[in-house]
C-alpha cells in the first residue's frame, strides 16, 4: 500500500522571508535598502520642477553639453 508524502507545514511569511534572504546571502549578496524621492507627493514634484527651472538658467549650460557631447563615446549607437 503507497502512501502519500506529508505536506509540510505551511511557513510563516517571515520564515519564508528569512530563508530567502539566506539563499541570496549563501550567493554572496547583501541587502540594502534605497530611499528615492516620492513623486507622487506634489511637494517632491513642485520641488523637483523648481530644481528644473533653475538648472534651465545655469549659465554655463551650453559649454556643459559640449564638454558632454565631445566626452560621449558614440560609437556604440548605430
């Protein structure tokens, strides 16, 4: 007579959450954590337009996309 496999028991979200983060460190990987700006704050898009504005008016502008366009290495684009 065969009998079936127990299933295991159903894991924790944090027991599924700690083993994974074992398998990716037993990789050679670490985490880290990235904070980026919420744009769907209208603070952070208002802020983030100003910073626009004023970049826009820097006098420099063109011999900064100069220096850009002469340093680019456009031999990959075809």
């Amino acid at each position: 007579m065969a009998t079936t496999p127990k299933k295991a028991k159903p894991h924790t979200p944090q027991q599924r959450m700690a083993a994974r983060r074992a398998r990716l460190r037993a990789q050679g990987l670490r985490p880290v954590q990235h904070w980026v700006p919420d744009l769907r704050d209208p603070k952070v898009r208002a802020d983030l337009r100003r910073q626009v504005k004023l970049m826009a008016r820097h006098p420099e502008n063109d011999a900064i996309d100069s220096w850009n366009e002469a340093a680019y290495d456009w031999s990959g684009w075809k």
